[in-house]
C-alpha cells in the first residue's frame, strides 16, 4: 500500500542522513505524537477514544536531541515547500505539549531549485541525501 511504501523510503533517506550524523546527536525519537488529535463524543469506550485520539494526532518522523537542544525532523522523499507548513504546526504542537525546539530540519532525496530558495528564504535548513 501507498502509506507503506511512503514510510520505508521515509525510513531509508533516514538511515542514509543518520550514517553521516548520528554522532551528532544523543538521542532520536520517532514518530512523535503531538497535538490533541479529534476526540469522540463522550459516550465512546474509552480504549476506542484513546486510540481514535492517537491515530488522529499530528506525528512528528523525528525529534533529535543534544543536550538541551531539540531538532524536528521531516523526512520526505521530493521534499517541496509544503514541508514547512507541516514543520510549523509540528514546532508549535510540540512545544504546547512537552517545552521549546531549537531547531527544525528537511531530510529528502531532491528538493527542487525553487523550493530550495522558499527553505533558504525562511531560514529552514535542508539535506539531500
């Protein structure tokens, strides 16, 4: 299936971005939820609520911590500047549930030359791998 295929190609630009920079970092946290997600009405059992709630948050690919500082982390293949939008509302989500990030971060295989300049021009940083 599509979501399949999508996460394992997320999870091998990964490997290949780690190789170079795991030294970088203490530790790495993935798929973070953040956010309330929807909720159901209060009838719902509670287990069924709880799991509808996590399915429906917001997930972070990866959170990368040194120290004090937290990285997000998106990692897309053919990464555009539709990223931002995902990395600002992970920033603002995480940061209302657990404490401030440092920094965020573009992980992809190709990132085009005009979405290079929208990253550049808002200060995201960005790593073909």
């Amino acid at each position: 299936n599509g979501l399949t295929r999508r996460r394992k190609a997320e999870g091998l630009l990964f490997q290949k971005w780690l190789i170079r920079h795991e030294t970088e970092y203490d530790t790495f946290e993935f798929d973070v939820h953040v956010g309330r997600g929807a909720l159901l009405p209060p009838e719902e059992k509670d287990a069924i609520a709880r799991g509808f709630t996590a399915l429906t948050q917001k997930r972070i690919d990866v959170i990368a911590k040194k120290g004090n500082a937290v990285i997000i982390i998106e990692v897309r293949p053919r990464a555009d500047h539709t990223a931002i939008g995902n990395l600002a509302a992970y920033k603002l989500l995480f940061e209302q549930d657990f404490r401030p990030v440092t920094g965020v971060l573009v992980v992809s295989d190709h990132i085009a030359i005009d979405d290079q300049a929208v990253f550049n021009s808002l200060k995201i940083p960005f790593e073909t791998v």
